[in-house]
C-alpha cells in the first residue's frame, strides 16, 4: 500500500475541512506548513459531506472543495457524499 | 502590520508593463484587460514545427486569409479577462438558476400545452449539438487563430457554448422527469429528421473549414445571426399562446449572451474590415456565402414552428442581418 | 391557457446522472464530413482508443458550478491584489532578493501558463470524446486564467522593481528562457496524446508541485501575501488538472495494450524534459528565497520520490515503470541548485534578474541541508568567489556557454557518479555533432533527432547574428533588458538602494 494525500490552504473553510477530515479518518498524518496543510493518509482518505457540514454549520457542496484545494495523489472519486482518493483498484479504477 | 512612509518616496517607477505602454504609446496607467491580453502570444523564434501541421508555425498569420499590422487590434469591447469574463457569467447564471429553481418547484413546465411542448422539445433541444459544433468551432479558432486578443476572447465563447448546450440540457431534463429521453430523442432529431440536416451539414462543413476567420464569420455573425433571433425570439414568441411562457425565463440566458457578444463579433469583424479592401471583400464574401446556407437551413425548422409565417420571419432576420453587415463595412 | 397542472415535483439528479447528461452525447458521428477529417490529429502518434465513452471527469464539474466557483475564486484572488497594491505589500516581504524569484517567475514560467492554454485549446478541440474534450477545455481557459492572473499580481511589483517590464519579449529571445520556451514549444507541437502525457501527466502530476506547492509555501514564508494567494489559486484548479492528467495516463493504457510501450517512452521523455525545466525552481528553492521552508532535496524527496512512489506502483500493474533516468535524479538532488545558481552567477552580466553569493547564515543552512555536497564542493567556490570580488575582480564567465541541443541549459551539469566533472554527450546526425548535458537529453534527441535539429538555440542565433548584434550590449538591446539595472549582483543594483530606503525610512518611522 502507499500513501495518498491531500493539501488544502490555511482558510478558515480549509482549517474545518482538516479537522473534518482528520475525524473521518484516524490514520491521517497530518503536516502544517505556513499557508497550508498536507494531510498523508495510507491507502485510502475519504471527505464525507454531512462531517464537513457539521464543522461549517452550513450546507456543503462537495465540490466547493475547489476553493480550498491545492494539491491531491490518488484516484479521485466523488459523488454527491463524498470525496475519496485511493491508490490500487480503487472506486475510480475503470478496470475494478 | 502598517508601514508608515512617507508616500513620496514610494512612488512607481513605471506604471505598467513595457509592452502595454508601447502599445498605449506612454508609460501611463493601463487597464487590467490591457496587461493582461495584449502580447501573450509568442510571435517568434519557435522551436519545433507542430508535427500535426509541419507547414505552419506553431502560431501563424498565414493560417487566414485575413490580413492585419497588428493582431491585437481585434479587440473585446466587453474587456473581458478571465476574471471579468467568469463573474459575468456567474451573474448571469444566478437569475438562469432562480428560474430553474421556481420551474421545478412549481412545475411549471407542465403549464405547456402539451401540443407545444412536442413543438419545443422538438425546436429547443437539437440545439444542445448545434451549440457543441459552435464549442468546437470557438475552441479551433483558439487553437489556430493569431494573437491573444482574438483567442483569449474565442476561449470565452467556446466554454459559453458549452454552457448554453449544458442550459438546453437541463431544460430537457425538466420536462422529462430528469430521465434524459428527450435528450436522446433531440438527437435523434438532429442526426436524422429532415428540418435539421441543413444546419447540421453547415456545421460539420465548418468544422473541416480551413480558414479560421471564415469560420468565425460563418459560426458568430451569420448562423448565430440567424439561430439565435428565430429560436430564442420567434419561436418563443409564437409559444407564448400555448403556455410557452414558463419555458422563456429559461431561455432568457441566450437571449441576453446573444445581445452582448454581438457587441464583440461586430467590433471583430468591423475592425478587420476596415483595415484594408481584401479584407472587406473577404468577409463580405463570407457573409453572403453563408447567409445564403443559413437561411436554407434553417428554413425547414421554421416552417415546422411558424407554419406560413416563417417565410416572413426569416426575411426579417436576414434583414437585420444585412442591416448589421453593412455598419461593419461589408458589401452584403 | 391550460388550467394549472398537479405539482409535479422534480426528481433531484445526482452528481453522476447530471453531469451524464449534460456534457455525454453532446458530440454526434460526423456524416457530411468524414470522422477522420473532423479530426484528423487522434490517429498518427499510434494510440489506439476503442471507447471514448468510457472516459470520464471524477469532477465532473458542469459550466454552470464551473462559472460559480471559479468567479467566486476570482473575487476573492482580485480583493488581495487590490489591498496588496493599496497597501504597499511589496515593503512587507522579507528582502527585495526575494523579487528575482519573481522575475524568473513571471519570464519563465508565466509564460509558460498561456502555451498551456493554447495546446489544451488545441487537444479540446480534437480529442474525440465529449468527456475528455471539456475537461480540456476546462484547463484551456483556467490556464489563460493562471497567465492573466499572475500578470496582475506581478503587475504591482512591476511598478517597484526592475526586470519584470517586458516578459513576453523576452521569454522568446533571452537565453535561458529558451529552456522553459522550447519544452512547451516540444509538448504543443506533439500530437494530442503525447501533449497530454507530457503536460496534464510529467508535468501537472509528477512535477509541478514542486514548483507551486513549497515555492508558494516559501512566498507567504518570505511576506508576499499576493503571489500566494495566485499560486494557491491557480492550485485549486490544479489539482483538476492533476485528476485529468492520472486519468488520460490510465484511460490509455486501459484501451490497448499496444499504447503501453508508446506512452512509457513518453512518461521517460517527459519526466526528465520536466525535471531538467525543474532544476531553475531548485535555485529558487535553495538560493531565491531569502527566508526558506525546505530543500530542494527535501521537496524532491517528498513529491517526487515519495509521491512517484506510490503513483508509479499504482501504474505498474499496467506494465508501466519508474521514468528513465529518475536514478539519476536522486543522485544529483544534493548538487542540483548548486550548479544551476552557479551558471547564474557566472553569467549575471547577460541574466533578467540579480544574483549573489549566499551568506554566511544561508551557508550554513545549505550545509545543513546538504552535508554530503555543500562543504565539499560549494562552499570553497562561493568563498573563492566571494574573495575575488572583495578585490574588485569579481569573475565573470566571457564565452558563451555551450547549450544542451535537447533542454537547452549551459552545459554545467555534472557526471551522476562525479560531482566534480561536466557530464558531456554528443550524437551524430546528418553529418553534424550535437551536445547535451546528460544521457537523457542524449536519448530524447536520438529518438527525434529531425524535431531537435530544429532547436533555436539562443549561443547559436548569437554567433549567427541573430540577436541584434555580436557584443554582449547589443544582445541584451535586442533582449529588452537594462543593462546596469535589470542585470549583474543584486549589491549595488537600483532594487537594492531603493529597497534599502524604504527600510531606512520604516527604521526612521516606526509605528
């Protein structure tokens, strides 16, 4: 397995997101450098919609991640309740 | 954290780039759709010839018929820059979303008389893909044209297109319970129903068309000239008595996109025109050309909307088209 | 008028079904033209595509929430630039060397942003499937975006600094700026498929976040909240474009097994074609920044063998490997920036941008970083070149350098098991010798050599007369660049007594 990984900017919609993503997933290595965060997660990290909205206290498109996003590595896969990236037959491998 | 000095001794030492203040003839102030739109382009010392079209260069004049001094004088009215181009349209999309929201809410689709519906899904939808052709014939002038005036602003029309067939789409979808059949039925209809070959054989002819400023011409000033008054107008016009007016809040979008790009496609146009007789004669060439073809074939279509009337009709939009060519300087 | 219908309640779609329906079947078969003359360019670089369809964009983003998010980006991008300028925000950055960064920035890679969007424009339009083709386009417009709004950022510090004034000009002339012209100038004029491996894959994915992630990190690091908030922006679309770049990769090699071997030449040509371009950000890392967040060792440690790691494992059940040479990059990380900040120095009379030998503090710093190579081989050259100067003989390479014929950088890259000798390679073709400065630029020549004969290389269209002229004056006229203001060390430029005035007045007028 190998990490995949997210980076987001230090604003105050990407600081919940962090925190969101952090809950989510417990595995997540998470790195600060000035203006932004990178989160490293093994395997597979997955953004859930209704965890994001609960730190917000609004509703969340989930691809309003565009705004805060700055880099990513794995397969993206998203729909409407989350945001997945993962490495090896993941859900966004067309063969799988 | 404020810095406090004294204002004098942090005046600029130049007030723009060196080659917007060449072009504005003075080191002065310039816009930011002067900086940023101006000479973006290389005009030499290319390295490699493209392997998809060894005979040019990677950006080359040649590639049209039309001749300029100076690229950059096709200018956007508008000014639009990436920034101002996409909070336009997000402006213009939040009242185009209100109405789908207050259509599907409501249900107001279904206040259609069903009669006209079949009339409308049958006029409206096939134009998803008369607007794709219209995408990729904006995307080729940005891949062939000279100079980043004209591309920067044929980028803009080329996501615009997608974005008007994507708001045709979603029309269909509202009135078929979001299953998607009217969709696959509209292109049924512009494949193999008799009222669409016409424009759909104009459109696939443009697309192998070399000459990237004819097909600027034929696409942006004559067939947009002609679809968009007849769809958008007309038809909506001659639906308003069959409870067609939920659909025209809808459709409000291209009407308004129409009216302010015609600014852009005239100044384009115009301005070529003026700068030498060659160039007149082309374009005026070109317009007739294609205003002959586009009137045919969109002839078939308004008959089956108008009936009788459409004759008329048409001979009112190829008036105002010809009204329209001529304040550019052409011979039509 | 009919009278009014039951409400009838509109199912929601989901993102999936909706983006499905409005963007797939949007194109129809030609039939008044043939496909192929439609689109002529799909077929002779030999990919074969079975099923179009079968692409599609993860993001799956639609015009209307595109305009949305991308106006919203927008504001939010022109409110800083509008205080950074109304503020002064240029006196806030850390030291006014910072801004050499920022003119090899805006010369070099701004640039760089437009030919992407020119070549995506290109691909947009002849891509075949209507999935691929928006998401194409998509990038064509967003990189316009990048150009525009990193000439409005560096539009202030235009107003203040020198060497920003004329970077179009002088992206197509000025030496070293022929390094980044000519890769782009290579991947626009590939076919589409070899354009979208080089440039959505080698260089969005594998590469560039060396470029904008600890480089932009750096910027806000050093005071300069304005280039920052562009870079971070420009990002947010990045990371699109990075998601377009692994599913074009992965959409090819799943259609035919026979695209295997042509896009792993691709992948091996591009990767170092990039990672050569890259060695001008190593010395920004290591020698621009005059506060710094990492090396460049560290950042090609983190996103390129870390991150290619994991990529290149994800890949290999496709039968795809490591790019070529990647070896040899890992063992030039500690010396990299080093040579290239050295070729600089050497040629600061004829460079857009200031130089300067580090100071003791950022010696030690390097030495930190690279205890291996710094002490070793660097730190005597900048202490013998530092003594030359304090006796008024600061050295200055006179010759023209030799040029890599493939990347077109000063040949001053050293052998991968040598630090202390020049690696040089040559080829024959036609009757004629051809230099390069690795084995790698050796092999990308060789497979086409008839496209790198081609090279406008700048030493050559010098000794040819060219470049308006045969003294180093004329040449620099001919480049739109200052000399004695935009050119030589950053000590005793206008910048710096300009800068050191400003610092002088804050000390005088403390808040």
């Amino acid at each position: 397995m190998s990490k995949v990984s997210i980076t987001l900017q230090n604003t105050d919609d990407g600081r919940q997101i962090v925190d969101a993503i952090v809950s989510d997933n417990p595995a997540a290595e998470v790195s600060r450098m000035p203006a932004l965060t990178k989160i490293d997660c093994e395997g597979r990290l997955c953004l859930k919609r209704e965890t994001i909205e609960e730190r917000l206290g609004r509703s969340f498109d989930l691809q309003e991640l565009q705004l805060s996003l700055i880099s990513l590595a794995g397969n993206v896969d998203e729909d409407d309740d989350s945001f997945t990236l993962a490495w090896e037959a993941g859900p966004a491998t067309k063969n799988a | 954290m404020t810095i406090d000095i004294k204002t004098a001794t942090i005046q600029p030492r130049r007030q723009t780039y060196a080659n917007v203040a060449r072009r504005l003839g003075a080191d002065r102030p310039a816009s930011r759709y002067e900086e940023s739109m101006f000479d973006l382009q290389a005009t030499g010392a290319f390295h490699y010839r493209p392997t998809w079209a060894p005979e040019y260069d990677l950006f080359d004049a040649s590639r049209t018929a039309i001749a300029l001094e100076d690229w950059h004088v096709l200018r956007d009215p508008r000014q639009f820059y990436y920034g101002t181009y996409t909070i336009a349209r997000a402006r213009m999309m939040e009242a185009t979303e209100k109405a789908f929201a207050y259509a599907e809410k409501r249900g107001r689709v279904s206040g259609v008389a069903e009669d006209w519906m079949t009339v409308l899904r049958h006029y409206l939808l096939p134009l998803r893909h008369y607007e794709w052709g219209a995408n990729m014939n904006n995307c080729n002038i940005t891949d062939i044209g000279f100079g980043s005036t004209i591309t920067e602003a044929t980028m803009f029309a080329t996501m615009d297109r997608l974005g008007i067939a994507q708001v045709i789409s979603r029309i269909g979808l509202l009135t078929d319970g979001g299953s998607g059949t009217s969709l696959t039925a509209a292109k049924q209809d512009w494949i193999e129903h008799p009222d669409w070959q016409g424009l759909r054989h104009a459109i696939e002819d443009l697309l192998v068309a070399p000459d990237w400023f004819e097909v600027f011409v034929a696409q942006n000033l004559v067939l947009d000239g002609f679809v968009y008054p007849l769809a958008y107008r007309a038809f909506d016009e001659a639906g308003q008595g069959h409870g067609g007016g939920a659909i025209s809040p809808l459709t409000e979008f291209m009407l308004d996109w129409f009216d302010e790009t015609s600014r852009w496609v005239d100044a384009v146009i115009g301005t070529a025109a003026r700068e030498n007789e060659a160039n007149a004669g082309h374009l005026s060439r070109w317009t007739n050309d294609w205003a002959k073809r586009a009137r045919e074939a969109v002839t078939p279509i308004a008959r089956a909307v108008l009936g009788p009337a459409a004759d008329a009709t048409l001979d009112g939009i190829a008036a105002d088209l010809a009204v329209r060519g001529r304040k550019l300087g052409l011979a039509v | 008028m009919n009278a009014m219908p039951p409400l009838q309640k509109q199912r929601k779609l989901s993102l999936k079904e909706r983006y499905a329906h409005l963007t797939r079947d949007l194109g129809w078969e030609t039939t008044y033209q043939p496909m192929d003359k439609v689109f002529p360019y799909v077929a002779y670089e030999g990919i074969k595509i079975h099923d179009w369809d079968a692409w599609e964009d993860p993001f799956r983003l639609t015009m209307d929430a595109y305009w949305k998010y991308q106006a919203e980006k927008e504001r939010k991008l022109y409110a800083v630039i509008e205080s950074f300028a109304q503020n002064n925000g240029h006196l806030n950055i850390t030291d006014a060397r910072y801004v050499n960064a920022l003119k090899l920035f805006l010369t070099g890679v701004s640039p760089l942003e437009y030919s992407a969007h020119r070549g995506y424009a290109h691909v947009g339009r002849h891509f075949v499937g209507a999935g691929p083709r928006i998401a194409c386009q998509m990038q064509a417009i967003d990189e316009l975006r990048h150009a525009q709004t990193q000439i409005h950022t560096m539009s202030h510090y235009n107003k203040f600094f020198d060497g920003l004034h004329d970077a179009r000009h002088m992206h197509d002339r000025v030496w070293y700026l022929s390094v980044p012209k000519s890769f782009f100038e290579d991947a626009c004029t590939a076919g589409p498929f070899e354009f979208l491996t080089a440039i959505s894959f080698s260089f969005e994915y594998v590469l560039t976040n060396l470029l904008f992630v600890p480089f932009m990190s750096g910027a806000a690091y050093n005071g300069d909240m304005a280039t920052v908030t562009f870079g971070f922006s420009a990002q947010s679309d990045e990371a699109r474009h990075m998601t377009l770049g692994l599913e074009i990769i992965k959409f090819m090699l799943e259609q035919d097994e026979g695209n295997v071997p042509i896009v792993q030449r691709w992948i091996d040509k591009w990767f170092w074609r990039g990672y050569r371009l890259l060695s001008l950000v190593s010395m920004m890392m290591d020698y621009m920044l005059p506060k710094r967040i990492m090396s460049w060792a560290e950042s090609w440690e983190m996103y390129f063998e870390q991150a290619g790691d994991a990529l290149f494992e994800d890949l290999s059940r496709y039968g795809i490997r490591k790019p070529k040479y990647h070896e040899v990059a890992a063992k030039e990380k500690h010396r990299l920036s080093h040579e290239v900040w050295s070729i600089f120095y050497n040629y600061t009379q004829a460079a857009a941008f200031h130089t300067w030998l580090p100071s003791e503090e950022e010696m030690t710093w390097l030495s930190a970083k690279y205890p291996d190579t710094f002490d070793k081989y660097y730190r005597p050259r900048f202490k013998a070149w530092s003594e030359m100067a304090a006796e008024g003989k600061r050295f200055y390479n006179q010759t023209l350098p030799q040029l890599c014929t493939t990347c077109q950088i000063p040949m001053g890259f050293t052998e991968p098991d040598d630090p202390t000798t020049i690696c040089f390679r040559s080829a024959e073709y036609k009757g004629e010798r051809y230099h390069f400065c690795s084995d790698g630029c050796k092999d990308i020549f060789c497979h086409e050599p008839e496209k790198y004969v081609q090279s406008w290389l700048p030493v050559h269209q010098i000794y040819m007369g060219n470049c308006g002229g045969a003294e180093v004056k004329d040449v620099l006229a001919w480049y739109h660049l200052n000399f004695g203001v935009d050119n030589f060390d950053y000590e005793g430029s206008p910048d710096q007594k300009l800068w050191d005035e400003w610092q002088a007045q804050k000390a005088a007028n403390p808040v």
